[in-house]
C-alpha cells in the first residue's frame, strides 16, 4: 500500500467522501464523465474526473503529469529495485491493466460500494436509483418475509379470537372448545415479570414507570387468559383428583391393573334420573349384555337411581319409596357427551338392583362374572362422577359380615363409595366382576347372588325371595377368642347367631330366640349369611319349578342349639 500510494494524487482531506479504491474506477477523462451522467437518468450531478477533483481539493497540488513518475523502461527498471522489486505503475496505466476491455455501456459508471456512506449516495437512494441484481433479491426476500409475518399474526389474532368465543359461549362442548383452542397458531407461554423498582410496601411510588406497569397489568391479562384457554385442552387439563392408581402400594402392579381397568371402564356408563324435569338421583351401572341384532344393552346397576326416599340408618324398616315411572338417562362415553334415554326393565328392593335397556354400540368385550368370593382379595371398584369421569377404589375383600342394619347379602370392600359411583362393577386385577357396589360406604353385591337373581329374572319376570324373619350375624368373623369361648360353652364353632326376631313371624312362634345359633339349614352347613342367602334363592326356585306359586309356604328344617324345627314362608 505504501508504493501504491505513492503514484497517487495527494490525499484528500475528507476521506469520507473520496475513496481510494473508487477513485481508480471512476472516470478520468471529461468525456468518460459526459457518457456516464446521460447513462445515469437522473443522476444530475456531474462526475469531475480524477485531476479535477484532487484538484479542487488540493488546489495547491501539482498535476498528475507534472510529478516525476516513472515513463520509461530504464525509470521504471530503477524504481523496481527501489521498491523492492515491486513495478510502478502510472494512474492511466493501472486503470487499463484494471479494466483491460471497454466495459458495456450499461456497466459505465458503476462504483463499488465503498464500507462509509457520503451524502452523494443517500441522495441517489432517496431518488430511487437504480438496484443492483443482488440488492434488488435482498429485498424481494425481505418483502416475503414481511408477508408472511404478517399473516402468520393474523392466523394467530384470528385464532384467538375463536377460541375466546367459544370458551364464552354456555353452550359449547368441552371437545370442540378443545379443537378450536389447539388449532389456533399461538407462541410460546411466557410469563411476564414487573418492572423494577416494583410496586409494594416500602417503597415510593415513581410516576415515570406509570407506563411500564400499565404495559405488565396489559401483558399479565393476556397471559392468564392465554392460559386459561389453554387448560381447556382435555391434554393440559391436570384439576381433576387423583385416583388410587397413584399409591405407592400399588407400584408393583400399576401397570396390569391400569390395563384391566382402562378395558372394564369402557363398558361402564352414568345415568340420572328425573321426575318432573328435576333431577332426583345419579348412579353407575355397567353392561352385562348386548343384542347384535337390535343394538340395545343390558345394564346392570343399583335401584337407587329410582329411589324418591331411602330410610338412613335401617334398611329392614320398609320406609324406602321408589319412583319407577321416573325418566332415566343414559350418558354415553363419546366425544360430544351425549345421552339417550334409557328403559327400566326391572328392579328389587330387597337386594337393591335394577336392570336398564339402553341402545349403544358395542365397544369393548363384557366382562364375566367370577364364582366363589376370596377373603381379603385385592379388588378395584368403578364408577363415574357427575361429570362423567372414571372413579377407581382400591380395596380388599372384608373379612367380615353385615350388621344389624344391613342386608344378609352384603359383602364389603373397605373403601368408600360415593353416590354416583353406586351401581360400579367390582373387578379383580384380572377384570373379573365380583360383585356390583350398591350402598354408599364399603357395601357390595357379591358375583354370586347377582347371578342367581339373573337367572331367576329371565325364568320368571321377576326376583322371589323367601322371608325369615330374622336378623343374623356369623360366628366366622368374630374374634378367635370370642369364637373359643362360643365353641366351650356351646360345643359349636360356626354357624349363625340369632340377633333379632321378628315379632309374629313363624320363627317366633316357634320359639327362635336372640342368642340361638344356627347350625344348617335344610341340611347343608351354613358358615356364613351369603351363604344363606343363595341357599334361600335356590329353595325358592325349586319350590316354583315343582308347581309352586308366590306367596305359598316352604317347609324348611332347620339345625340350631334348640333342635326346633322351623316353617320359613
């Protein structure tokens, strides 16, 4: 750079607006200036040629041809070796060796864009001079990206727009506010901080960070909103409790048991019924059968769900009043919710199940029904809440029997039960159906007297019991050391302890009084009162299979510490 610049014009003293390098490719003659303002449209500032300009800048100068530049061979041999071997090269000459051919009359007068801009240039600009080709592509992408900026925040304003209208509509539905608020092209969530200083106790107030603070209340709003809409998503939307599948204790078997019970869930359905367009009562029920043929199921749930009045404590006192005209309703398990009305079939006080016709499509496999009940098997129970959500209970079969207050056929499961998940099915790990649950608390029907009440309802239209007229506990679920005081006194250790008698029945006039213990009945040992029960049921359907009609008298023996014998009707 240092002999270059020595065969140049002295320097110019505003180096902003005279470039070296430009100054080699402008033109240096008068004409080359003449050709290249007419080429130039409106350029009407006319190029002086290089001697001119150092000239007016250097007007002291001498002229590039009155300096001692080298001219000759023999000259310029010297100033090689001056220069350390470097040639010299004359102004006039540098710019042919540049420019070797004459450019095309287009290309005349073009500059390299120089790294400092000079007033010359913003002029040209702001009079829209013409671009070159890769400046003219620089801003067609940049004009494309604007485009799509721009209609990416209309999608996104668009988008919101809807999903707020239809989290304000009452109306909507949970599935297509969800669609709607996950289609919208939203940014990331970003929760906005205040301003520093902050607004709060102890410190002042500053007047000129009014606008900051309007700013963050303005951001904060959208965000909260934003993401309200967003935990309408069935995905991000975390309010429900948790079930019992979380526990700890059921690590070991979370997996299979989660299987199992997503399969059984799928057969189970809400229902409500309504009298006088009020609602009266909510329970669960679950298929037990499906016709191809008419597409209707069977659905097995508790009576309750036309109960008008129940007694609190007692269940013996005959005070509960059902509404069997009642209108039921069945929600299904689709996207939308939905619900059809439903046929009550039949239905029994004493053991507390209903059978309800509704027409649905098959969509999982009926679960069966187990056989004899396990003492303290692990068993899960099902419902749905007012909402229609899944409701899982953990729990084991009690070693235990009813009370006083409950029914002879009740088995318990130590987990409570709430209202609507009344009517559940009772599953093992293997989605076997042990029972239905059919009280709130921890009391349910066991598998085996269900089906002995199926079986009876398809023969006879109806479910016939016979009437004891007592109320027994077994000796079984006592404690070993009441048992062993039982066994050295009585001699006997199972059977069924007589708690009360019913006034005028025929085990009163027979003498059967509270203390007394039963030993078997028609024969057969009986340990526990569900035993007693199927004992009962299949007497009764024997007796209607020989002639017998309801309402007749059975004759039954039956063993206890007094030796009596006993006619049940």
């Amino acid at each position: 750079w240092r002999t270059r610049y020595d065969l140049l014009p002295p320097r110019n003293p505003c180096p902003h607006r005279l470039d070296p390098v430009s100054t080699v490719m402008a033109p240096t003659t008068q004409e080359d200036v003449s050709g290249s303002s007419s080429r130039a449209g409106r350029r009407r500032r006319r190029r002086t040629p290089v001697s001119d300009r150092s000239a007016e800048a250097q007007p002291e100068a001498a002229p590039t041809s009155q300096r001692a530049a080298p001219t000759t061979q023999d000259e310029v041999s010297g100033s090689r070796s001056r220069a350390g071997h470097r040639r010299r090269i004359p102004v006039s000459d540098r710019s042919a060796e540049a420019q070797p051919e004459a450019a095309p009359s287009s290309q005349r007068g073009k500059r390299k864009a120089s790294p400092e801009r000079s007033s010359a240039a913003s002029q040209r600009r702001r009079r829209k001079a013409p671009l070159e080709p890769s400046e003219d592509k620089r801003q067609k992408r940049t004009a494309k990206k604007r485009k799509r900026t721009d209609e990416k925040k209309a999608a996104s304003s668009k988008g919101e727009e809807a999903a707020a209208t239809t989290s304000a509509s009452p109306g909507a539905s949970h599935a297509s506010s969800s669609s709607e608020a996950s289609s919208a092209a939203s940014s990331p969530l970003r929760c906005p901080l205040p301003p520093a200083p902050a607004m709060g106790a102890g410190r002042n107030y500053d007047p000129a960070m009014e606008p900051a603070y309007e700013a963050y209340m303005d951001l904060s709003s959208k965000y909260h909103a934003k993401r309200k809409r967003q935990l309408q998503l069935v995905t991000l939307d975390r309010s429900k409790a948790s079930s019992c599948m979380v526990n700890e204790k059921l690590q070991s078997v979370r997996e299979s048991a989660t299987k199992t019970v997503l399969q059984v869930a799928k057969v189970v359905l809400g229902f409500s019924s309504y009298v006088d367009g009020k609602l009266m009562a909510r329970s669960s029920g679950f298929l037990i059968d499906w016709d191809e043929r008419s597409k209707a199921g069977t659905v097995l749930t508790s009576a309750r769900i036309i109960c008008s009045k129940y007694s609190a404590l007692s269940q013996w006192s005959g005070t509960d009043e059902y509404a069997p005209n009642a209108e039921i309703v069945a929600h299904l398990l689709d996207e939308d919710d939905a619900t059809v009305p439903a046929l009550l079939l039949h239905y029994d006080k004493h053991v507390n199940i209903a059978l309800i016709k509704v027409e649905i499509e098959l969509c999982a496999k009926i679960p069966s029904f187990s056989g004899d009940v396990i003492y303290g098997q692990e068993i899960f129970v099902l419902g749905r809440d007012e909402h229609q959500n899944l409701t899982i209970h953990h729990g084991r079969v009690q070693f235990m029997g009813p009370n006083k207050f409950q029914r002879h056929h009740y088995l318990f499961s130590g987990c409570v039960i709430n209202q609507p998940s009344i009517g559940g099915p009772v599953i093992d790990l293997n989605g076997q159906v042990w029972g239905m649950a059919n009280f709130p608390g921890t009391a349910f029907i066991p598998s085996s007297i269900i089906l002995k009440c199926l079986d009876m309802w398809k023969k006879y239209q109806c479910i016939p019991r016979m009437h004891i007229g007592m109320k027994l506990s077994p000796i079984k679920f006592l404690d070993p050391i009441h048992v062993e005081r039982i066994f050295r006194r009585c001699n006997v250790d199972s059977g069924l302890i007589v708690h009360e008698v019913s006034h005028g029945s025929v085990a009163d006039e027979l003498g059967v009084r509270p203390g007394d213990i039963i030993d078997s009945v028609n024969g057969e040992h009986i340990a526990t009162t569900i035993e007693l029960e199927n004992l009962l049921m299949r007497i009764c359907e024997s007796h209607l299979d020989e002639g017998g009609v309801i309402g007749s008298c059975v004759d039954i023996p039956i063993n206890c510490n007094c030796q009596g014998l006993v006619q049940m009707q």
